[in-house]
C-alpha cells in the first residue's frame, strides 16, 4: 500500500516535469530556427520530385538516407497542419521563409516531433537510473540549456540518433543484446557516430555465434537502410566521403616523412584495449560508448549540435558528483562561448521569426572581440575539452561500475 | 544600426557587368533612412584592379551618392554590402541602384558583344553558337556577374540592362537605419502583426499552452497536498 502510493507520487511528479518540459520546448520551438534545419526541410522537400537522386545532388546532403526518410515521413504527417506556403520551401529564399506569416505554424508543427522524441529519450535514460536519481536526472534534463538550444532551437537531427541509442541501452539493461544491437544499428543509419559503440556491444558477448549474429543484426538496419542510395555516386561523395564528415580524423601529431598519428584513432582504440582487459571483471559498455563519444568531442572542432551528444553523461556527472559544480558551470561557460563568439545563424539569428532582419544582422559581439575571435572560440572549445575529459574521467575512475544501468534504491 | 527593408532573394542565374552592358535596379523604400544595399557578387578577379561604378538615383534620376568598387575588394562569390549615409525621407521613394564598368580595354567592343550575347543566353533569350563557346567563356573570366532571379519575384521594381526592362530581378537587399529602441519597436510592431495574420493557430497555440500550464498547476496542487 505504501509502496503504490509512493509509486503514483513519483509518477505525479515524472509528469509534472516531463509537462514542465514540454512547455518550454513548445513556446522556444515556435520562435526560432536554424539556418541546417531550413536547409534539411529544403533538400527533403526535393524528395517526392526525384527520389534520393535529387536529395543526394544537393551538395549539402551529407546524412544517411534514414535521417531523409524520416524527415519526409514526418513533414507528411504534419501535411494537413502546415501552410501551402510550406511546400514552396525548397524553391524560396531563405527570408522569404522566414518573414512568411505562417511561419510560426510552420515551425511548430515541423518541431513537435523532434521536441516529443527529444522528451521520450530523457525518460528512457531516466528509467535506468534509480528512482531518486532519474527525477532529478528529468528534471535536469528538461531545462538544460544544452538540450533547449541543441533540439528545440537548433531541431537537431542527432534527436534521431540519440533516441535509438537510448532504447538500444535500455534493452541492454534488460539483457535482450539482439534488440540492443538492431537499435544501435538504426541509430547508426542516421548517423555513424553510435557504430563507435558497436565494438563494445560485441566483444560483451562471450560466445563467436553469438557475435556473428548480433553483428548481422545490427547490420541490418545499418547497412539495409543505405542499399537504395548506394548506387548513387552523389551520396558517396556528398554524404558517405564528404569532408564535412571527417572532422573527427583532422586532429594528428605529426612523426615525419609526411606521416601522421590520428589522435581519435590513438584515443579510441586505448579505450577499447581497457575495455578488453576491464571486461574480465566488470562489463561497462555504456560507459565506453560515451567515453568513444566523449573523446570524440574533446579532439575535434565539433559542431555545437554535437553536444547533444553527450548530454547523458553530462547530466549523470551533474547528478552523481554534485559537489564538482565548477567544472559544469565551466563547461556550460565554455560551449555558450562557442556559440555566442560564432556567427548569428547560431546566436541572436536563430530569432529570426520574431524579427526577420536578424538573420541579416552580424554578430554584434563579433566587432567586439575583433581578430581575437579566433583565440577566444579556441580557448572555450579548450575548456570544454578539459571538462568533458575530466568529467569522464572522473565517472570512470569514482563510480567504477556501470553507467545507466538499472540501480535500485 | 541597420533594419532590412526590402529584398529579393530569388536566383537563376547571373548577368555580366562589363563594356557597353550597364545593370540597374529600381525598388521602393518602405522606409526613412535608406542607408545600404547588398547584392550577390560573383568576381572571377581575386585581387584584380578593374573599377565598377555604383550609382544611386532617386526618382527624377538625380545622383545620391557614387562610389567605386576594385575587384580586389570583392570575393569570389558574396554578398557584396554597401553601406551609405541614410537617405533622409526615403519611405514610399522609388530608388534605382545602377551597377557599370568603370574601364576601358583594348577588347571593349568585342567584349561587348559577347558580354551581350552570354547575357541574352542566361536571360533565355537566344543561344551560344558552338564555335564561340571558348570565347564566350573566356571573356566570361574576366568580368564581375551579379545574381539575377529570372521571374518578376519583386512588385515594387525592376531590373534593367541597357536601359531595357527586364522581365526578372537582381538578387538584392535593401536596409534602413534605425536607433535600437526604433528597431526594437518596429519588430515587435511586424511581429504582432504577423502573429495576427495566422489566428487560427494562434487560437490554438494560446489555448493549448494556456491548458497545459494549468495541467501542471493542477499537478503542483496534488504534489502539494
């Protein structure tokens, strides 16, 4: 008895903050765009004239077919709510978009989807936290800036992503590996970053059969979903090669005769030899999956919707090592550094429904800061860095268990 | 600080500026204090020293202002700005922005009339005989091209070559100056009466926030007690 009570007040209170949530998403996701979401929404608009040959002849198309389809499927669902003027999107300039009267609907019925996947994915991290923790894990997550900027402003479309690694973890959690490996795989058919989690996944499994099979599982979706634009050379060239796409590789220490050592390479596969040696005691896939991620972002100029990424682990420090708040003030510092210091697409031009001149306007901090600009992005992305790579250090030296597993009060 | 005033932004092609191929473009001030224009500027001369010529008239075709612009001052493809002192008592004026060569060159005639004949291709209006193609595009190396949107996507103007009304339009924006507190008003001003042109969704909009906010009222009340 006492238990059902407790029960149904903290589920009152789960829906008082995923409400809380919801609010706020909806009321900032009216107002504002992003010059990717725009340019996404356009070249996913191409789709019912050409196929995925007219997608991928946009050089702009870097993603994997998934992102695409999924865009399409849900702009179709939004089709009885959106303006005529909406279908026009992909053949007008961008203020003229914006300064449309139903742009407002427009983004509204556009973000919704993104806003309650976004919202589905904090509850299901949550739920693999314990009781106490995930209330405040919610909460933390339903107003954090990060999240705030990155999904209901910037409509981000690693919210796809994310969503299917999240359900990938918690089938984990209740040790149904083939589901978890198939959601892994469809969270790397939009994007490729969670395959870096995949190696973990599989060298988990004791068994040879049992990691041929989980491999052709998670390939599945991965490598099924791509077959149609495989053809293409424009999709190799645009999306699968494209330069944009190997940022993370760009950061080398140079050993002569024009040779290279890739740090993410070094970094990435150090993590995997711990993760063989560790597994022998305890097996912590999440973790080093977000540590993959983690030192992904800590090397390389990361685009600031990557941060979305990581903001799982973020959160979990926050929770966990409560009385280390100056290396999260820190790092929220040093990534609304970054994008403060960056050109108004990212900042004050993400207004541009309430004031369309803004997305003309330059950043005013800009002439400011002058040519220093440079040296101020370089020493945030830096402070970031050494508080992602703190943080994670800290959750895998002081936790020494898994993370996102369930916990029991 | 400056506002946008008004723009066209829709592109299909280029037209080339160079000997005896003059661009102009009228357009109407909404508003006082006209004060800079930006065009789409495509200058196949990284750091070349050829002058073009910028020329603002008002209606009855008096200069407001004229300005020189190098090649070496403009980049391959961009949004060419020009600021200017504001024009007082703009609002509801017809203007015309008229872009020119500066120069003279030993090929000016010739150029002329390949420059005319790559602009009557890009404007649809005749073709390129295949034996001039290598000059065509060699003279094309050699002169700055502006955005031109092919449809008449602009009421309040027109664009001009020669003299000859277009069809279409130059891609341009057009700003006025403003103090923050104008600006600030004139955005609220638009935005509310834009957020008034969509009342059914704003119906909507206001009447689902205002039902979930009490929603969670209603939750704070339980949690509460």
């Amino acid at each position: 008895m006492y238990h059902r009570g407790r029960l149904a007040i903290i589920m009152g209170q789960m829906t008082f903050i995923l409400l809380l949530g919801l609010i706020i998403r909806i009321i900032i996701a009216t107002f504002t765009i992003n010059w990717d979401f725009l340019r996404i929404t356009q070249i996913t608009l191409n789709f019912p004239s050409g196929g995925l040959f007219e997608i991928y002849r946009d050089p702009l198309s870097l993603y994997p077919v998934l992102t695409y389809w999924t865009r399409y499927a849900l702009i179709w669902l939004a089709k009885p709510f959106l303006s005529p003027s909406f279908w026009q999107w992909n053949k007008s300039g961008d203020l003229a978009i914006i300064s449309d009267v139903y742009i407002f609907r427009n983004l509204f019925f556009l973000k919704l989807p993104f806003i309650l996947i976004e919202i589905a994915t904090a509850y299901i991290f949550s739920s693999l936290l314990s009781k106490n923790k995930s209330k405040l894990f919610l909460l933390a997550w339903m107003i954090n800036p990060i999240a705030l900027y990155t999904i209901t402003a910037f409509t981000n479309v690693d919210v796809f992503p994310i969503f299917f690694m999240a359900l990938s973890l918690y089938f984990l959690n209740k040790k149904r590996s083939l589901s978890a490996s198939f959601f892994l795989g469809v969270a790397s058919a939009y994007k490729f970053f969670p395959l870096l989690g995949f190696p973990f996944l599989i060298f988990s499994l004791k068994k040879s059969g049992q990691k041929i099979y989980h491999t052709l599982i998670f390939l599945l979706p991965f490598i099924g979903s791509q077959i149609p634009a495989l053809a293409l050379p424009q999709y190799w060239k645009n999306s699968l090669t494209a330069p944009a796409n190997r940022v993370i590789l760009a950061a080398t220490v140079n050993i002569g005769n024009n040779k290279v050592l890739i740090l993410f390479v070094i970094v990435y596969f150090l993590l995997f030899f711990q993760y063989l040696v560790e597994m022998q005691k305890i097996r912590r896939v999440n973790l080093y999956l977000f540590l993959a991620l983690s030192s992904l972002l800590a090397i390389s100029a990361f685009n600031v919707q990557w941060a979305y990424w990581l903001l799982p682990l973020i959160l979990y420090y926050q929770i966990y090592f409560v009385k280390e708040k100056v290396v999260i003030y820190l790092l929220y510092l040093a990534y609304f550094g970054i994008i403060l210091l960056s050109q108004a697409a990212l900042n004050i031009g993400m207004l541009s429904p309430i004031a369309p001149t803004l997305w003309t306007m330059e950043n005013p901090l800009l002439r400011l800061t002058g040519k220093d600009v440079i040296l101020l992005i370089n020493i945030c992305y830096s402070l970031f860095a050494a508080a992602i790579i703190y943080m994670s250090y800290r959750i895998y030296q002081e936790k020494n268990r898994e993370i996102f597993q369930n916990e029991e009060d | 600080m400056r506002r946008i005033d008004s723009f066209q932004e829709k592109q299909d092609t280029t037209l080339f500026i160079g000997p005896g191929n003059t661009l102009k473009q009228t357009f109407l001030a909404r508003a006082d204090g006209l004060a800079g224009i930006r065009l789409a500027v495509y200058n196949p001369k990284l750091g070349g020293t050829s002058k073009y010529k910028l020329t603002l008239s008002n209606e009855a075709n008096q200069i407001i202002w004229q300005d020189y612009i190098l090649e070496a001052n403009l980049g391959w493809a961009e949004e060419f700005r020009y600021d200017f002192e504001a024009v007082p008592e703009s609002e509801n004026k017809l203007f015309s922005l008229k872009v020119s060569y500066a120069e003279e060159n030993d090929n000016s005639e010739s150029d002329r009339e390949v420059l005319s004949l790559v602009n009557s291709y890009n404007l649809e209006e005749a073709s390129i005989p295949k034996e001039s193609g290598d000059i065509s595009s060699l003279v094309q190396k050699n002169y700055l091209s502006l955005g031109y949107g092919r449809g008449d996507n602009y009421a309040d103007g027109a664009a001009f070559l020669e003299g000859r009304q277009l069809k279409g339009d130059l891609v341009f924006k057009t700003f006025y100056k403003t103090t923050l507190s104008t600006f600030i008003k004139d955005s609220g001003v638009q935005f509310f009466s834009r957020i008034r042109q969509d009342v059914s969704f704003f119906t909507f909009y206001f009447i689902m926030l205002f039902s979930l906010i009490c929603l969670l009222v209603r939750f704070k009340m339980l949690r509460g007690k």
